[in-house]
C-alpha cells in the first residue's frame, strides 16, 4: 500500500512491465492509418510512465508544418 501511494503521487516510478519502448510501439501502431500513414513519419517523441488506480493511455499529437 506504501509502494502505491509512492507511485501515485510521483514519490517513486513505476519499474515494472510493460516497459515504456513497447508501449511506444504499441501507440504508433494504433495511430498508424488515422494520424500518419506510416510511423517512420514520426519526428520526435516525448514519453513517460506514470503508475494509476486505471490503466488508460493518454496521446496528444501536434502538427508540424
């Protein structure tokens, strides 16, 4: 429970599984079709894990012209 409250309030990371590369991969994937036509059109990625009571994913996209 101590760990827990750590990690949700940003005391300590989250270390465990699934690791922030895979769930790179896994939002490229998604958007892959809707927001760009291939992933290597990606140009820059800021990412972080953060511990929550509910798993969700959270994408903002930014258009660069």
């Amino acid at each position: 429970k101590v760990r827990k409250l750590q990690m949700l309030n940003g005391i300590i990371y989250h270390l465990k599984r699934p690791d922030l590369t895979n769930l790179q991969k896994f939002a490229e994937d998604c958007l892959t079709g809707i927001v760009f036509e291939d992933d290597s059109q990606v140009i820059e990625i800021i990412s972080r894990k953060i511990y929550g009571v509910a798993p969700k994913t959270v994408i903002q996209v930014f258009l660069v012209s």
